[in-house]
C-alpha cells in the first residue's frame, strides 16, 4: 500500500529504516500477547473452578440425596415385669352387716326413740308397738292353760282312785285303761296349753323393737300411729341398720385378672370428695367362680371405719395391686394392626427389618403384655411408618444406640 493510501486512512507505513519505531512496534505486540496470555489463564482458572465447584456441588447433592434415602428408626426392647401394676375398679360402699327392722308382731306403734343418723348399741331400744289382740289371745291362753291343769289334777286323782279300786277288783281293768289314758291326754293338753302361753309371751315380746346389732339407724320409715303388719314380706321395715365399722366394698373384677387376687391382698380405696385421704382395705374374699352374663368375679372388701368418715353407699375407687406375672411387656407404640392381624417389626443384626405376628394380653396404656410371638431380644421399632416391609434396609437412630 502507497503513501498516498495510508493518508486517508491514517495509518503510518512502517518505516523499517527506523530501529526506534519498530521496538516500540514489538513491544506493543508482545503486550499484547501477554494481554491475551493472561485473559486466557483467567478465563482458564475460571472454568476450572466452575467445573470444580460443580462437580463438589454434585458430590455433595449425592452424598445428601444418599443419606435422606437412608431409613432411621427408633427401637426398644421388650421388658418383663418386675413389678405387679395397680388395677383400679369402681365400688360401692356397705355396712358391713345391714338389715331391714321390720316387726314380728302386727299393731300399732306407739312410740318410736331413734331416728336417722343415731348410732345405737345392741339391745337398745327403738321403738314400740300396741298389740291389743296379741294381749287378748295370751290372757285366753293363760286361761286355758289353767283349765288344762284343773283337768290334769282331776285325771290324775281319778286314775290313783281307779288303780286302788282295781287292786280290789272292784273295777274291770279296761275302766282302768281309760282313766289312765285320759290322764295322759290331760297331760298333754296342759304340756299344749303352756307351749301356746309361751309363744304369745314371745310374740308379746316382739312389742319392744330393739336393735339387734351395733351400728347406725339409715332409714326410719314410720310415725306414731301407723299400722304395723308382722313379717318382712308382707309389711315394710321399721328401721333401716347398718354397722359402719367395718365396711364392706364389693368390686367386679374382670376375668382377665380373676387368677391375679387372693384373699389377704392389701387394696387402697379412694372417695373423689375426700381428696388427698386414702383408706386402706383387705381382700376378705373372692365368689371363686366367673359370673356367666359379665364375665367378672366379686370380690369383697373388708374396710376400717373407725372415725365414720366414710359413709355406706358411697361411690368409690378401688386400687387393687396385681401380683408380676412375668410376662413380657413392649410399648403401645411398636405394634402395627393391619388387615392380616397384629405384628411388630424387628430389626435384625444386618439392618433388615422382619415384620412377626403376635399375640397380645392386657392392656397397660403404654404398654401391652404380649402372650406369644417375641423371645425378649428383638429390637422392635417404634412408631413403624405404614410402608415398612419385610426385608427394608434401616438404619437405629445414634441416640437410642446410645441409650442402649
């Protein structure tokens, strides 16, 4: 390119007579070089550390997704009972002995001395009953009593007259026969006579109601006045007894635990409105046999009362302590119902896990006994999600390995 060329252009034609400006010529290029040297290392280190930053962030997004894929479960072992639990059942309180009073004798009552709430001794008086019929029919047996001796005396000195006649053989010993037998009659209708006298004597004495044991009068069902009919099933109840020291509890326990309770076993009974006092009672015994329609079997319970606080009706709770059985125990949260029945899932030493069949007992809320099914040495999962199955890779939690 001429001179005239580069002009326009601008451009200054090398000039390869001057040394000066070719120098500056290379140098400029060797910047250059340098420059671009530079811009490509740059260029260079920056991809580098983007595939290494990559491929660490790719390592690290495996290795995360690898952990999360891993299963961490929760174990605990079956336990046996060292001690019984506490089985508590709601009762009712009893006098120990309680009774209806009603009347032997049918009259009218004249005056009654206790009421509801009186603590009587035996023996002491309660009320008593007008009997004029009974005391008409004693004076009339009293009577005939007294004619029966009359005949009596008169049979007998007619039957030594007769026997000294006879030994005269002045009388046939027939006659003699029958004097002696009318003798014999009259003996028996006095014997008759005063059987009767002392029965109405007895039933006169039914005109005092007494109190036939100690204890506490619960009900008084009649006044001054009322008509008193004889009997329990025919009339009602005078009074209503009951000893209150000691009590009586009966429970219904349940058949499960029926072979459990022996008479003597120490019980502690509760009344919600007597908060913070608790009262301790004795198996006194067991009806020894299982109620058809409930499936339960009572048992009694001897109760102190000395103070009286306790009250017969009264609605309590009854803590019944339950001798071990022995029997393994696992928590509530380790089984797994489904449609082919109850199971647990084990953990093996490999990690896998093996879902076994059992066969429950009795319910403790946290726990369950367990009557078949497990040995005692199986690692059982706790809280097992609704996929587990048979033959899944688990991992036991660091924490519960450690507790172990």
């Amino acid at each position: 390119m001429s001179e005239e060329r580069h002009a326009p252009l601008g451009i200054h034609p090398l000039e390869v007579d001057d040394p000066g400006e070719l120098a500056k010529r290379n140098q400029m290029a060797r910047r250059t070089k340098i420059l671009s040297a530079v811009v490509i290392v740059l260029l260079a280190l920056g991809a580098a550390r983007t595939v290494v930053s990559r491929m660490a962030n790719t390592k690290v997004l495996e290795e995360g997704t690898a952990e999360r894929a891993k299963v961490y479960v929760k174990v605990a072992t079956p336990k046996t009972a060292d001690a019984g639990q506490t089985l508590s059942l709601p009762g009712t309180l009893q006098g120990f002995v309680q009774s209806p009073i009603a009347a032997r004798a049918s009259g009218y009552l004249r005056k009654w001395y206790k009421d509801i709430g009186a603590r009587v001794k035996k023996g002491d008086l309660l009320a008593e009953i007008e009997t004029p019929e009974i005391d008409q029919q004693l004076s009339q047996a009293i009577a005939a009593r007294q004619q029966s001796a009359a005949s009596l005396d008169l049979a007998k000195s007619t039957v030594e007259r007769w026997e000294s006649l006879r030994k005269k053989d002045a009388v046939s010993q027939q006659e003699l026969d029958e004097r002696r037998s009318g003798y014999t009659q009259a003996v028996a209708n006095l014997a008759a006579a005063e059987a009767n006298v002392e029965r109405l004597r007895q039933l006169e004495a039914f005109k005092r109601i007494v109190a036939p044991f100690d204890g506490v009068i619960t009900r008084r069902n009649v006044d001054v006045g009322d008509l008193i009919d004889a009997g329990s099933s025919g009339g009602r109840a005078l009074f209503q007894l009951a000893q209150t020291d000691p009590l009586r509890v009966y429970v219904n326990l349940p058949q499960t635990y029926s072979q459990l309770v022996r008479p003597g076993q120490k019980v502690i009974v509760t009344q919600a409105e007597l908060r913070g006092r608790t009262f301790e009672g004795e198996v006194a015994r067991t009806s020894a046999s299982i109620d058809a329609t409930t499936r339960t079997m009572q048992i009694e319970i001897a109760l102190a009362n000395k103070d009286g606080v306790l009250l017969p009706g009264a609605y309590v709770q009854v803590a019944l302590p339950l001798a071990a059985n022995k029997s393994l125990s696992i928590p509530t949260n380790a089984l797994m119902i489904r449609g082919d029945g109850i199971r647990v899932a084990t953990v093996g030493a490999d990690g896998r896990v093996r879902l076994i069949p059992i066969r429950i007992g009795r319910n403790y809320g946290e726990q369950v006994e367990v009557l078949d099914g497990i040995a005692g040495t199986e690692k059982l999962v706790l809280n097992p999600s609704d996929s587990l199955a048979d033959g899944d890779q688990v991992l036991i939690a660091a924490a519960d390995k450690d507790a172990k």
